[in-house]
C-alpha cells in the first residue's frame, strides 16, 4: 500500500473498537484512540502520546469510577473566579472546574492529601507607550510610559498516578493599568489586589488542608498503646474519640 493508501486507511480505536475518521485519530505509543475516547481522558493529562494502551485503559476505568466520587461531593466552600477550586472539607477532597454544571463534566475528585505543593504566578507583559511626532513618526514619551498585562495562574502539585500538575489562570481577562506621566509603576488597582487575594486564599487553603489530612493520616496510622481506665480498672486502647472501649470513659 503506497503513502497515499496508508493515509486515507481505515483506523480502528483500539478501546471502544469503533471506526476512527480521517481526523480523529489520538495516536497512542502502541495503538489508536478515537475523539470520543480521548474526551473521557482527565483535563489535566498531556501525555497521551507516550502512553501505552494499558495506560489509558487504566485511566478510563478510573475516570468512570470518578463518576460516583462526583456525585457524593458535597460543596462546603468555593474558591476562585471564572475557574474554581470546590472543596468538601468533610470528605477532605477537591476538584477545579470551570463549568457552572461541572456535575455533567466528571471532574477529576482529587483527595486534599494528594496535594504537594501550591503556589501563585503573576505573568506580567510591559508594552511601550508612544506618541506621534513632528514628522508623524511613533516616539517615546519622555519619561517612558507603559501599558502593563498581569495574568495570575495557580498551579496545584498533586500525587496522582495520571496527572502531577493542575494550572489555570485565575483572571477572567487580563487586568491592565499604564504608568502616568512621569513613569514609574503605577499603583495596582483594585481587581488585581482581589486577583492577587484570590490566589493566595487558594494557596493558603490547599497548603494548610493538605497539612492537616497527612497529620490526621499519621495519627490514624500510628500504633496504639494500651492503658488503664480510670472508671472501670480494665486495661484497653482508647477509641477515636479517646473512650474505653469497655465502659465508655474518657481515658485519652
């Protein structure tokens, strides 16, 4: 079959086994995935190409399982502007989404203690403001003037199996101010204070979140030591609550 054959051959998504068109082909490192199947893939994977078919296999179970993690979140706070961090503080997980019905998008339910590490960018872009002269050319004022654009990006550091980084811009537009006539940086305005805010709230909550779940982790690993009640004598290992498992008593 010559190159022209090859291109236009019939292409079989080696998941679901349907029939791949022209250009929906998501080529894996040992087969073939369609459109449809790549779209059931986590927003935040961007390894498909180096992944074996097994990989994504893995991954799609996983993603179907993340169904029912969806549906028992429960919101207890929000965070963020045009893309959210949804916490649920009781289960001690988190998603970020951006859609108003994210119930419908399957996003990714991660625990609070999966979380390494959080922190805020601020991307600045600087463009020169100029003025026309004597002979219709553009020239600089004197001092120079700036038109500054500032982005602010969280990136999340997670331990997942399919995924080790979440970013996204935390600004529904870029905010912009211009330095005033005799140069200089302009004082921030007031949106990207509360950007700036935003960002350092979400970093704030991961981090001390995360903190907590892995203290809780330890403690709820750590071996238990027998001692005696005060109330009844008998010698036992303290509950969750810190009680004698024979007679109630608070004893830890």
């Amino acid at each position: 079959m010559g190159l022209f054959g090859k291109l236009f051959e019939k292409k079989i998504c080696d998941v679901c086994g349907g029939e791949i068109g022209l250009l929906g082909n998501r080529k894996l490192e040992d087969g073939n995935l369609c459109k449809d199947c790549a779209k059931k893939l986590s927003p935040w994977f961007d390894d498909r190409r180096h992944s074996t078919l097994d990989a994504i296999k893995e991954q799609l179970a996983y993603r179907e399982e993340n169904k029912n993690a969806v549906a028992a979140f429960q919101v207890s706070r929000t965070l963020g502007d045009a893309t959210k961090v949804l916490l649920d503080e009781n289960a001690g997980n988190f998603i970020v989404t951006s859609a108003s019905k994210w119930q419908e998008t399957n996003p990714d339910v991660i625990a609070l203690s999966q979380v390494t590490g959080c922190h805020l960018d601020v991307d600045e872009d600087r463009t020169e403001l100029m003025r026309d002269g004597k002979d219709g050319q553009r020239i600089s004022y004197n001092p120079p003037r700036y038109r500054y654009s500032y982005d602010f990006f969280i990136t999340i550091n997670v331990n997942s199996p399919y995924f080790n980084e979440i970013r996204f811009r935390l600004n529904r537009s870029g905010v912009t101010m211009e330095s005033g006539m005799l140069g200089g940086m302009p004082a921030k305005p007031v949106d990207y204070r509360e950007y700036e805010r935003m960002g350092d709230e979400i970093v704030k909550a991961l981090t001390e979140y995360r903190a907590n779940a892995r203290a809780a982790a330890a403690a709820a690993a750590a071996p238990k030591t027998a001692v005696q009640c005060p109330y009844c004598g008998a010698t036992t290992i303290p509950d969750a609550s810190g009680r004698c498992e024979y007679c109630g008593g608070a004893v830890g």
